[in-house]
C-alpha cells in the first residue's frame, strides 16, 4: 500500500493505494495522525479509489481517525471506493458515520455545505 497525501481546504487529502489490512494499518495510522498534527487539517477526505480490499484492521484504523477528526468538530469523507469496499461500510456501520461519496468532486461539495452550516449555526 502506498499514501498519497496532500492538504488543501483546511482538509488532508489522503489517497490510498493498495490493500488496507493488517499489514499496512499501522503504517496508516502513523501517518495520517502526523498529517493531521502538521497540517492542522480539521477535515479528511479518503480517496479509495485505487484499493481493492480492506479488512477489519483497516476498518478499526479509519474508526480511530473519524474520532479524533470528530473531537475537532472536522468530519470525514470517504470517496471512490468499489462497491465490495462499501458494502462491507454499510455491513459494519461506517456510512452511519461517515458520508460515502462517488467521486472526489461529490465529497468537495458535501464538505463545503457542510462548511456553510457550520458558519451559519456557529
């Protein structure tokens, strides 16, 4: 598996490419987390679109970063992945969570009337 990190829009950008499993969770977590701390990101977007498996090491690890993106009011994102990816989402929970998004473009615009009611309740 191999990370693709950008930041833009107060959001860290994280593209994953490969499995995410036991082997390559910790090494995600490890990452993201330092990301976040640098970046100062409030929000995270998951670009799945180059994974083709993901198990419950990688669930646990994506569960772990929407809390702590959660604690700083951020919200997270999840785009692109296959429909064996979303439906193990939608079996675990996950899209109770977190919005699943066809396409990078549908996930920045969720993020961004997210972003306008937050201003306007705030």
């Amino acid at each position: 598996m191999s990370l693709i990190l950008n930041s833009k829009k107060n959001t860290l950008i994280v593209r994953v490419d490969g499995d995410f499993d036991l082997v390559t969770a910790n090494e995600f977590r490890e990452k993201i987390d330092h990301s976040l701390e640098e970046t100062v990101s409030q929000n995270l977007l998951l670009d799945l679109t180059k994974t083709n498996f993901i198990d419950s090491s990688g669930l646990g690890v994506i569960l772990g970063r929407y809390r702590k993106v959660k604690a700083n009011q951020g919200e997270v994102i999840i785009c692109g992945a296959k429909p064996a990816i979303v439906n193990i989402f939608e079996v675990s929970g996950i899209t109770s969570l977190m919005p699943i998004c066809n396409t990078e473009e549908e996930a920045w615009e969720l993020l961004e009337s997210k972003s306008v009611r937050g201003h306007e309740n705030g």
